[in-house]
C-alpha cells in the first residue's frame, strides 16, 4: 500500500512544472529502494537469474469489478385492457427487431372485450330503463306493498312494548330474590355472631393468654441456668470454670453469649405484654403478645443450640469436673425441650385463633355475597330493561321510517333525487366508454424509438391478471449504462467523471472506455455483511458493438496511469550498496531511479534505456 501511495503521488507529479520532478524522483526512488531492500534482506533462497530487455509500456492502476449491462431509455409495455384473462393474437415485432415509435407489436383476441361491452351496455340499458321508472312514479303494486311494510312494523312495534314489560316484571322478581337472599345471609350472621364472640373466640384467646404468660414463666428459669455457665448477669458465678467453658469452639461461645443477651430483651419485652394480660385484653392486645412470645421462644431456641454446641466444645478439669458438666448439659438439653414444647403449645393456640375466626368469616362472607348479588341482579335488571327500552325504540323508528318512504314513494322526484338518478345513467353510459376503449387497446404500440429487447409471450399465450411481466420490453441501445457494486473499502477511492474501462466476455474481449456517471450515496449489505455502493459507468463510442442489456462486463475503475514509460519487473531491482540497483547481462550493476510502480512493474527514470539487456531473479523451489 506504502508503495502504491508513492507510485501515484509520483505519477500526479509528473505532470506538474518540470521544478517539481527532482522531488518525484526522491521520492518514488526512495519508495522502491524500500521494498527493494526488503526484498534483498528477506533471502537466503537460491535464485536463477532470467534475461530481460528494458521496453516502453503503460502502467495502470485500477480498481476491478464486474457488473451488468443496463439500459439508459426503455420501456416496458402490458395490456392495459380490463379481463381475467388475455390471450395473444399477434405477434408483430421479434426480440431484437427495431422498431419505431407507433409500431404494433402485439394485440390480443377481442372475445372477452367485445362481451364486456355488450354486458356495459346492458347495464347501461337497465339504468336508462330504471330512470324511466323513476321519472313516470310509483306503480299500484309498489303503493301496496308500501302499506303492507307499514303494517307489518306495527304489529312488530306492538310485540315489543310487550317484551318490555315482561323484561321489567322478571326483573322485578330476580330482585326481590336476592333481596330475600341478603336478608337470609344477614339473620345467618347476626344469629352466629354473638355466640361465637361470646364462647369459642374468648376461650380460645383465654388459652392463648394462658400459654403466653407459661412462656413467660419459662423464660425466666432458663435464661438464669445459662447464665450460670457463661457469667452474663451474674460475673462471678463462673469464675472457677470459666476457662474450661467452650474452648474448643469460641464461635459457638460468643454466639451463645450473644444469643443470651438477645433472647433476655425479648423476654423482658414479653414480661411486660404478658404482666397486662387479661380476660379483659383486647384481641389486639393478646395477638401482639403471642407474637412476642413466638419471637422469644425462636431466640431462645437459638441461644440454647449454641450453649449445647458450647458445653460440647469445653474440658474438664479440677475446677470442672466431668459430672457437673454432665448436669449443665442435662439442664440445658432440658431447657430446650421446654421451650420446644412452649413453641408447639403457642402455634396450635394461634392456629385455634384462626380458625375460629376463619369460621366466623364463613358468615360474614356469605353475608357480603349476598349483597354482591343483589347489586349484580339489579344491575343485570337494569341492562335487560335498557335493552329492550332501546329495542322499542328501534322499531318506533322502522315505523316512522317505512311511513316516510311510503310518503315519499307518493310524492314526485325531488330535484336531488332526480340528479341521482341522471347520474345513475351517467355511469352506466360511462362504463360503455370504457369497455369500447378497451376494445380499442387490444393493440400494443410502441411510445418510443429503439429495439425489442424481451418479449414474454408469444400468439396463443394466455395473460393473467396476476401476472406481472410486461408482454414486451423496448429499450434504447445508443446510450448504456454499466451496473457494478463497489465495496466501501474502494468507494472513496472513485468520483463521478473517472475514467473506466470496460471488457465483455461475451463479445470476443470487446474493450470500450466510459466513465464513471453516479455513485450512490446509498449502501446495501449482502448476506454475509459486506456492504456496496452502487456506482454506473456510462459506455461511450459503442459503435455497432452487439451490446445487449444483461451482459456481463468486467470494469477497470482508473485510479492512476502512465504512459509510454521505460518499465521493468519490480524483482529485476535489487538493493546494491543501500542504492536500488539492475544488473546487466555483461554482469555489471546499473544504479537507477525508479518511479511509478503496479506493485509487479516499475518506472525506470533513469539508468536504463530502451533495448538493455538485464537479470530478473526467479525463485527456483
């Protein structure tokens, strides 16, 4: 890339002011020597010397790409005639004819379009025919089938206004039902309520209040008897022992320690609710103190697994005999179990709390469904009354409705209604316009001058109405576009008005130059990610070149050229004392300056001329 950057700087400057070349020459000769150097540097390959002779060529760099051939004018033409389908009558132009602007180029059987109009002018001819009517008035059997609508709504209207009242009278009934129901729920309540109050929700709350204050006394006998081992409130009481307690687990120790002062402020916050308990405490009262009470038996129920996990963990000794150890943990195992039984007593008295109350909010809710009910039956009612209300007054209005358009049958056209009619017949007279006009375009003309590129369908094929080829394709072949797609890498390294050249295949290596006429602003990503811009080239001098629109082109974008320069292999140069060197036949070194470079050749500016004699080096593998 370095050295391609280099070859076209120097080539931009060649064709400045001649005070300008000394620079170019530094410059692409410094460009090559360090690639040539490199080259010289990499190897220990053995290599066999070819002869080569210095010529004069062009060097071109190019940006490369293949596209599509797409033309600049064209057309493409289909049946605009109304059908389900089309069949093709003629054929007048083949693919590749040219053709002038009104030329026929195809037509299609008529069949269908000659029955179209014959069915537009029947339609035509009923219109004109109801017009007529409308003009002359209401016929004797139209004025009697008016009057018989007329009475039909009423006897419908009638039918209704008896619906309605049957709707209000069930109504009237569905409410009283309910309201039956509320005042059976209700009498259920209040019969229930004071015996439940008054009997099992107060001697449940009295066993509540009995196994709190249990727990309470509890408390008080087991928190001395863990003190007595950890010397908490009492700091001498343990002096003898107090080093054998826990050693071997000080974790457990300090969380026994902890958990003690914990569960003593939550006894001391029980002992308080538990002292103004009383048969005359509020329900609030005893809940709130039951659930202190469960807060102290968990805290206890820690304290008292760490002070076992604590009295394991501790030794014996003279001052802490086996057997007194032996007594703590019989104390302590049995502290637990109390308070083990003190949780199950709490929780099954609070469950009896439950569920005595669950029992009397069975009679409270069946009180409030029935009040529910009663509000969703009358709400019911009233819907089913609006609905039929609103159902009368849909056949009052059909009533009214078929009176007014008895009144009207009777009465002459008005001049709105007269217009409507007149433009009844309009349409139908427009619609036979139409159908002849589109008999008319059964023949494809050709709007332009040019050449048939595409025909779809040939005599006899059908064309249906959901097919979206055109039936023919004309375009101009003076002025043609390439379609290539460049990838944004290349994209900046182009502009609108760049010389290009492009190759067909297809016509023996046919090569014309163009330039570059649009670069899209717009990208597109394939697939696979790589994103493109859409860039056209326009072909100049074709001449007779059978050029056809879809052919494949290869596309030279010229990015930098030179012409008629001395140009010799980039691996003919040679790093020969830190100077880019060649060597001739006779053997001896050439020192050159080198310029403009493709990357395979290079310019030689000065050192060689036309007809030298020199070594390229080929690998030998």
């Amino acid at each position: 890339l370095a050295l391609l950057g280099l070859g076209l700087v120097g080539f931009g400057f060649l064709k400045k002011k001649s005070v300008i070349i000394p620079l170019i020459i530094i410059i692409a000769g410094v460009s090559a020597w360090a690639i040539f150097g490199k080259k010289e540097e990499q190897g220990s390959k053995e290599v066999q010397p070819k002869e080569w002779t210095v010529r004069s060529d062009d060097l071109t760099i190019a940006i490369e790409s293949d596209g599509k051939v797409v033309a600049k004018d064209g057309v493409e033409l289909s049946f605009s005639v109304s059908g389900d389908t089309l069949e093709v009558k003629e054929i007048f132009a083949q693919e590749g004819a040219k053709v002038k602007k009104g030329d026929k180029i195809a037509s299609v059987i008529t069949d269908d379009l000659q029955y179209d109009l014959n069915k537009a002018y029947a339609s035509y001819q009923s219109a004109l025919a109801s017009y007529n009517e409308k003009v002359a008035g209401a016929t004797d059997d139209e004025i009697l089938k008016s009057l018989a609508s007329i009475e039909q709504a009423e006897i419908t209207l009638a039918q209704t206004k008896i619906s309605l009242e049957k709707t209000k009278t069930s109504a009237k009934q569905k409410i009283k039902t309910a309201e039956d129901a509320v005042e059976t729920a209700k009498d259920n309540l209040d019969d229930n309520r004071n015996e439940l109050l008054s009997k099992d929700v107060n001697d449940t709350y009295d066993d509540l209040i009995d196994t709190i204050k249990a727990i309470s006394i509890t408390a008080q006998g087991v928190l001395p008897d863990s003190d007595e081992i950890l010397g908490i409130d009492n700091k001498y009481i343990n002096d003898v022992y107090e080093n054998n307690i826990g050693v071997k687990d000080s974790s457990s120790f300090n969380l026994a320690k902890s958990t003690y002062n914990s569960s003593k402020n939550e006894k001391d916050l029980l002992d308080t609710y538990a002292i103004a308990l009383s048969g005359l405490s509020s329900h609030t009262e005893v809940d709130t103190a039951a659930e202190q009470a469960s807060i102290l038996l968990n805290s206890l129920e820690e304290h008292l697994f760490y002070m076992q996990s604590t009295l394991e963990a501790s030794i014996t000794s003279v001052d802490l005999v086996q057997t007194k150890l032996d007594g703590f943990k019989s104390t302590i195992n049995s502290n637990r179990g109390s308070v083990n039984t003190k949780i199950t007593a709490i929780n099954s008295d609070i469950q009896s709390v439950a569920d005595v109350k669950e029992a009397l909010d069975d009679y409270i809710e069946a009180y409030q469904d029935a009040l529910n009910d009663l509000e969703d039956t009358k709400n019911e009612a009233q819907q089913d009354i609006a609905n039929s209300e609103s159902g009368l007054a849909l056949k009052e209005l059909s009533l009214e409705q078929v009176k007014r358009s008895h009144e009207e049958l009777l009465a002459p056209l008005t001049t709105s209604e007269l217009a409507s009619a007149r433009s009844s017949l309009t349409t139908a007279s427009i619609n036979v316009d139409k159908a002849r006009n589109d008999l008319e375009k059964a023949t494809l003309t050709s709007p332009i001058d040019g050449e048939v590129a595409l025909l779809n369908y040939k005599t006899g094929d059908i064309i249906l109405t959901d097919d979206t080829r055109p039936v023919v394709t004309i375009i101009n072949n003076d002025t043609l576009f390439i379609e290539v797609n460049i990838e944004e890498a290349e994209i900046n390294k182009i502009k609108v008005g760049q010389k290009a050249y492009t190759i067909f295949d297809a016509l023996d290596g046919l090569k014309l130059e163009g330039e570059i006429s649009f670069i899209s602003l717009t990208s597109k990503t394939s697939n696979n990610g790589i994103v493109t811009y859409l860039v056209r080239v326009i072909i100049t001098n074709t001449g007779e070149a059978q050029i056809r629109e879809g052919m494949t082109a290869f596309v030279d974008f010229i990015t930098a050229e030179a012409f008629n320069i001395l140009i010799a292999p980039v691996n003919a140069v040679s790093n020969v004392g830190g100077k880019p060197s060649v060597r001739l036949v006779s053997g001896e070194w050439i020192e050159v300056i080198t310029g403009f470079t493709d990357g395979s050749n290079v310019e030689i500016i000065s050192g060689l001329n036309v007809g030298d004699k020199y070594f390229i080096k080929s690998e030998i593998k």
